[in-house]
C-alpha cells in the first residue's frame, strides 16, 4: 500500500462506508462481502483511483434525484447519495491538487482508473448474479 501523498495534505476523500451500510440496513438487504480490491502500488495509481472514486460525486447528483422521486433521501435509503453529493467543492479542490501533483503519471493512473471500473463493474455483476432468480 501506498503512503498518502504530501501532494494532498489537506484534502481528503469522502467517506461512504457507514452510510451505504445504513441504506443497506433501510432497505432490508444484507451486506454480500467482495473480494478487496488490490491498493494501488504507486501514488499516480493511488491519484487515478481516487480520481474514479472522487469523480463518482458527478454522477451520484443524477442519481439522488432519481432515488428522490422513489422515496429514498438523506434520512432513508440514500444517505450515501446525500453525503457524496454534500461537497461538490471536494471535487474541484481534488481537481487542483491533482494538477499540481509531482508525481503524476497519466498510463499508471489510467490503468489504476481502468483497474477500478472493472472491479466495480465485477461487483455489479457478482450482486445482481445474487439476485437473479432461476428461469424455469
């Protein structure tokens, strides 16, 4: 694993961990554990990772009005979507770090990116192959 980099002091990631947890718990469904996703090995793996998770922010703003319209909010059921959407800031100041890191390196942190995606989208598959019934 690799050390944070000094190039990001005073930034950190939003955390969604507890609160996915708690929607999981609203919605009756159970935690099904994944394999660990692998850490990155360099920090301009580490930066293209936390650009995916980071950048992730975007696309959950679509998403909470969505839910919105289906009953879930901040207090049920998409409390992950509320607190990854609280500080479009976080993004923009990720941004910048990102363009004044030293150690970037865009092959070694597009094949990080690339790395996530897949995993995310193996996850994907593993949960819905879970609740998929059996044609019969």
């Amino acid at each position: 694993m690799v050390k944070w980099p000094e190039s990001l002091s005073g930034w950190v990631p939003v955390s969604l961990t507890m609160m996915m947890q708690a929607d999981l718990k609203d919605l009756q469904e159970t935690h099904t554990p994944l394999p660990a996703f692998s850490p990155p090995a360099s920090i301009p793996a580490l930066l293209g990772v936390l650009y995916v998770l980071e950048g992730s922010s975007l696309g959950a703003r679509f998403l909470a009005r969505q839910v919105a319209a289906l009953g879930y909010t901040q207090d049920f059921g998409a409390r992950h979507l509320a607190i990854q959407t609280a500080s479009p800031d976080n993004w923009q100041h990720f941004l910048r770090l990102l363009d004044i890191a030293p150690e970037w390196d865009a092959e070694a942190a597009a094949d990080a990116a690339h790395s996530l995606f897949r995993y995310a989208i193996a996850a994907v598959r593993h949960t819905d192959s879970l609740t998929e019934t059996p044609h019969g």
